[in-house]
C-alpha cells in the first residue's frame, strides 16, 4: 500500500484557503519610489518600508554596483571559515558610531539577528518576557532559545512588573523583549520605563529597531535615541532592510556582546557573509542618514499631513495610536479590509490589507515614505473618502 506522504500538503491549503488566510504575492516593475508599478499599472505606493526612499537612490546603487565589480557577487562562505572583506567591518563600524555603541555585528536579515541574539543569551534555566504584539522574529527567536516565555499585554508596563515580581526570582536570567516600533500597529514601546523594570529586576533588555532606525531620533539612531536612552545597557536589534535601504540585519551593543555573539549565535556563525552589494548600499544609506537629516523632516512632514487630512476629512476612520510613519486604521473584518485594498488599487493606490493570522484584527496598513508628495497623500485620503 502506498500512502502519499504529501497528500496532506493540498487539504492543509484548503484550510487555509477556508479560513481566509491564503495570500499570494503581486509583483511591482521598475525602481522603488513614490510610484511603482504593480502588475502594469502604476500606483503611488504606500505599502513599502523604504521610509526615505533610499532604495532607489543613485548613490545606494552605483555603491552597491561597484562593490559587486570589486568583490564580487558572494561573500563565498561564512565569514569566519571564509574571511570577510574590509566593508563588512566599515558597515558595523558605521551602524556602531550611528547608534553610539561599542561594537556591532550585521547578520543576513533582522530576522536572523533576532533569532540569533535571543537563543544565544538565554536558555533552558531563563525567563523571556515577551510583548504579546511582537514581531514573528522575536517570538520564534523566544521559542528557539527554550527559555520559559510569558507575554505581557501590549506596551502595558504594569503587567510587565507583576509577571516580574510573581517569576523572575525562579530564573538564572532574564530577557525583556520588544519591537520599538510595532510593525502592525505603529505605535512605540514604553522603552524608558522597560529600562528602569530591567534595572530593578536585573534583566536584560533586547529591542528590535526595525522600523525605527533611520526614521525617529534626532539622529535617526532610531527610538533608544528617541527617548534620550543612547549608551545605557541595552541590546539593539535592526535591520538594513527598510530606511537604510538594502538587505541584512544588525545587533549593536557593547563589544562584550559581539564579541560574545560572534563566538556563540549560530544564524551568524553558520550562515554566508552579506553580499558585498548589499553591504555597501547599506553603507552608503547610513551615510545618506547622517548627511541628510531634511529626509527625516521631510518624512515627519508627510506623517503629520496624512494625520492632519484624516483628522479632517475622516474623523471616523478607527485609527489605530501611532507615533510613527507606520499608520494603520481598523476595519470590522478580513473581507472589508481586503475590499478596501482592492478598490484602491484599482484607484491606482497600492496599501496592503492586513488580517488575521498576522494581527488580531484586520486593518489597512499605510506605510508614509520621505518621497510622497503632497499630491499622493491628498489622492489618497480623497480616495478613501470615497470608498470606507
Ligand atoms: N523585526 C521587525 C519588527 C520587522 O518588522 C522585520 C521585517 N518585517 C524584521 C524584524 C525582520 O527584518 P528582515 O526583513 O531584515 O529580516
């Protein structure tokens, strides 16, 4: 008798498809910028992380162009069987002096640095606290290290300090975990008060700045600068993947900890070096960051606009807190938020839906970039008057 051993492959997509949670990808020709086109058609793009819109910049390119004719195309291994090329040093020496730490370590995407930097500094005798809203990597990261994970409720510092007070003496360490920025929700962690909790408790902090890094800080170090938190102990987490620009992820921290990770986080250990293009449009992105700081005003200009149009003209809209360029607004269900995707695609307006599994409830994502005219934010609030 033989048995299909992947037979189960098609039923589980049939639940998937039942539940309406099946996805599937639409592909966008051209550069990045205010304007791609999706599928043929050209939309004014609000569902990129690109927030300064560096993706497309000249100068990222023809960086990230000469590196490849220099070095190559791969870094041909991992980087300590293999060795690794000068820019890979000057692009953690650059995170580092952007983010004011000692050291820092570039891993292959945020999600690796997050799986990597979690499962390393703790374990099976450890506690994890976690917020309930964080991103996938954190919380497959928590999952990874086998420590003991309990979620706190979203952002919500005396729940934190109860799990605290009622767990954290049974565990040889612990770890706090959190976006900065919630990716989903826009809105930021209570960071200053997660350090002082940490402090009492003698826990660690680790804070993913993905959203954050280029975007919120005098500097654009991101939300630890933000909330004036530079050089206190903490363990920073990015990735080059959205305002700086290219693809790779980050740990920034004392050079005790890189040098610790170095040694320690398998997803850095055994895995292949960025690729030399991608290592330099990053460079050449940070550096933008720091020349370019009107990019940022440009940006919080942006968001305070669309702010001020939906106060205006949309008073109703359930928008969800936000202090970043991340705004999302509720709908009552998948099928509405998907709808509403449509109908503004079809206006020439491309902002994803967002439903459950990924959030608990459904939503419209809308992601502002520096490169938005004021003209593409006054298409899309007229749009959406239109159409919610
Ligand atoms: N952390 C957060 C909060 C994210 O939103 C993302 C990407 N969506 C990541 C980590 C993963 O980063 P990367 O895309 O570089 O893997």
């Amino acid at each position: 008798m033989t048995t299909d051993p992947y037979a189960w492959l098609d039923k589980s997509l049939t639940t998937i498809h039942r539940a309406d949670w099946y996805r599937s990808v639409q592909t966008i020709q051209g550069l990045p910028g205010a304007i791609v086109r999706l599928e043929g058609q050209p939309v004014i793009n609000f569902a990129s992380n690109d927030y300064l819109g560096l993706a497309g910049d000249q100068r990222a390119i023809a960086a990230a162009v000469a590196a490849a004719k220099e070095f190559g195309t791969g870094s041909t291994g991992s980087r300590l069987l293999s060795g690794h090329r000068e820019l890979h040093r000057q692009l953690e020496e650059a995170i580092a002096s952007l983010k004011q730490t000692e050291d820092a370590l570039v891993f292959s995407s945020g999600y690796l640095a997050n799986l990597g930097a979690i499962a390393s500094l703790v374990g099976k005798r450890d506690l994890i606290l976690s917020d309930r809203y964080n991103h996938s990597s954190l919380k497959n990261g928590a999952i990874l290290s086998g420590a003991t994970v309990i979620e706190y409720a979203h952002c919500n510092v005396e729940d934190l300090e109860d799990l605290l007070h009622q767990h954290r003496q049974q565990y040889r360490r612990c770890l706090i975990i959190t976006d900065s920025v919630f990716s989903m929700d826009g809105d930021l962690c209570p960071l200053p008060a997660l350090l002082d909790l940490a402090e009492k408790f003698s826990s660690m902090v680790l804070v993913d700045e993905a959203h954050a890094t280029g975007v919120l800080g005098a500097n654009g170090a991101g939300c630890v600068e933000h909330f004036h938190c530079t050089g206190l102990p903490l363990i920073q987490i990015g990735t080059l993947s959205k305002a700086l620009a290219s693809l790779g992820g980050y740990v920034a921290g004392s050079s005790t900890l890189i040098d610790f990770l170095r040694n320690r986080a398998p997803s850095w250990i055994y895995t292949t070096g960025l690729t030399p293009a991608d290592t330099a449009a990053a460079l050449a992105a940070i550096n933008i960051v720091k020349q370019e700081p009107q990019r940022r005003t440009q940006l919080w200009g942006n968001v305070n606009y669309l702010k001020h149009l939906f106060a205006e003209y949309l008073p109703h809209l359930k928008l969800l807190p936000s202090q970043s360029p991340i705004i999302c607004f509720q709908v009552d269900n998948p099928q509405a938020a998907l709808k509403i995707a449509y109908q503004l695609k079809a206006s020439g307006i491309f902002v994803p839906a967002i439903r459950p599994p990924t959030v608990p409830t459904s939503r419209i994502r809308i992601s502002v970039m520096a490169i938005h005219e004021p003209a593409h934010i006054d298409k899309l609030v007229q749009t959406l008057t239109e159409i919610v």
